[in-house]
C-alpha cells in the first residue's frame, strides 16, 4: 500500500476559491497533525511544495499545498500577484480547512516555508496562533542586503522599488495590468536574471499534455508586486518571532552563507535551532532527493518535538 494518499481539495480565502492537494499518511486510526506549506516567489503547488509534502505525509503529518490567490488553479485577480499579506491569509485558510478535517489534529498545526515563502511563514506565524512550530527551508531572506546582494546595490533596489510603487495593482482606467518576467537572459526588468535561475525556472512555463504534472506555472508576476519583495523586511519580523522555529540552510543556499546566520541570532524564541547542510545549491533544496529528505527528516523532528512538547 502507498505510504500516503493525494486528494484534489478546494477551499476559500477571502471568498477567493484556492486549489489545493491534500496529502494523508495511509492507514490512519489517530487523528495526525496538520502542516501547510508555502514556496518560492510566484511558486506554483507542484513545484517545491509538492517534493516536501510527500515526505511530510510519509513522515505521519496531513499536509496541505495549495495555489496562492491569483495563482495556478486557484482564482483571484489580478493573475500573478505577488502579495504577502495575501499568503499569510491563505495560510490561515489553509489552517481552517485543515481544521475541518476529521483525521487532523487541531492543536497541531504547523507550517513551512521554502525559499522566499520563509518570509511570509514568518508574518503567518505571527498573526495566526494556531501554529505551534514553523521550519524555514533554504529561505531568501528579504532584507536590504538580501535585495542588494540580488539587485546589484542599494540603489538599483530603491529604482525597483519606485517603479514598482507607482504601478497600480489594478488600473483605475480599466487599462492592462502592468507584468514583468520572473525570469530573463535579455529583458533588465525581470524579477531575477541570473543564468542558474532563469534555466531552473523556465522549464515550469512549458505546456501540453506532456508536462501538465508542471501546474499553471507562468513567467510572469504583476510590477506592482516588487515594492512589497524588495522592501520586504522580515529582520524586523524576526525580533518578534517567539514561535518555537527551525531554519535549514546550507553555504549555496539563497541569501548566502552569512545572512541566515544574522537573521537566526534575531529570533527571541525560547526554542529555535539552526541546521546547516553543507554546501547545497539553491535547486537542490528544490529538487534532488537527498537533499529534501535531509531536509525533511529535520523538519519532521522539530515538528514532533514541537508536538511532544505541548502534552
């Protein structure tokens, strides 16, 4: 028998339908505890959080993924939006609909982020109590020097950030909605240019029969989403963040090897721990079997500590 089941769900957030993937651990007889998962910028539920959900549910939790409102299969306008305080409403949606589940626990609920979902795991953990425990995975930290080490400098940073503050989300005058690339070799606009990520990414943008296991990926995101990446600041998150929190990172991983070392001293939770991997890439922590299991492995332990803690 398979160690887990998938379900296609769907649930609401803000009167907003998400779709989303339910994974159970097979041969349920006790209730199990409930995980929900965010990844990177723009991700869609196939991607990173598919590989961790799997092995979360191998590891005994119902794990729920999901598409962001105005993303993949889910609804909401306008398309592609990047918001953050839109992610952290999702994930207490997401909560919910764990909640009304039959073989979830409801007081034990815990979330994870990948890459830049960290981020908004951080702020989710924050205003929704529910969340016993949070793990950041290989997480890209937005802070200035995050966004200056991505952009080329402070000021390339404040030009994004400008330009991306006088797109309006919605135009009033009913004109088309503003895009940029995610990813670009040749357009300077492009959220992130750099060769490894572009080739990583734009393989998701491929349609067809034959690559419909890859979502409703596409290589675009609204400008007026960039204010809210760049200008991001989850250093100040973090000197609020008592949640008990796992960060996974490794030399090669996003924001490099010094920011996340920073950014975990910050974090006045009693109970915190750091786990370094090695000298993974970004990707690996995205794709290759090794290096999630490790990953994982860590993870469902801080989750299951976090549970033996509150009998």
């Amino acid at each position: 028998m398979p160690a887990y089941s998938k379900e296609r769900v769907t649930f609401r957030s803000h009167e907003i339908e998400l779709a989303g993937f339910l994974y159970l651990p097979s041969n349920l007889t006790v209730k199990v505890p409930g995980l929900t998962i965010l990844g990177p910028v723009a991700f869609v539920k196939e991607q990173s959080p598919s590989q961790y959900a799997t092995r979360m549910a191998r590891a005994g939790f119902a794990v729920l993924i999901f598409d962001p409102r105005g993303h993949g299969e889910s609804g909401g306008e306008p398309r592609r939006h990047e918001s953050g305080v839109m992610k952290v409403e999702d994930v207490s949606a997401a909560l919910d609909y764990l909640t009304s589940r039959p073989e979830v626990a409801s007081d034990l609920l815990f979330a994870l982020g990948v890459c830049q979902g960290v981020n908004w795991i951080v702020d989710a953990a924050q205003a929704d109590k529910r969340i016993r425990a949070i793990a950041l995975v290989a997480g890209h930290y937005l802070t200035p020097e995050t966004a200056s080490l991505y952009l080329g400098g402070a000021e390339a940073v404040a030009a994004r950030i400008s330009r991306s503050q006088a797109a309006p989300v919605r135009p009033a005058d009913g004109s088309p909605v503003d895009y940029i690339p995610i990813v670009s070799l040749t357009d300077t606009e492009a959220l992130l240019t750099a060769k490894p990520i572009y080739e990583w990414y734009i393989r998701w943008a491929d349609r067809g029969p034959a690559w419909a296991f890859h979502g409703l990926w596409e290589n675009r995101i609204t400008r007026a989403s960039e204010a809210g990446i760049w200008g991001h600041r989850v250093d100040h998150a973090l000197l609020k963040l008592t949640t008990p929190t796992l960060m996974v990172h490794a030399d090669r991983a996003a924001s490099g090897p010094v920011i996340p070392r920073k950014l975990f001293d910050l974090i006045p939770a009693d109970r915190k721990e750091l786990v370094w991997l090695g000298d993974q890439v970004q990707f690996q922590f995205y794709e290759e079997p090794e290096t999630i299991d490790r990953a994982t492995e860590h993870v469902a332990a801080w989750f299951r500590a976090a549970t033996k803690a509150g009998d």
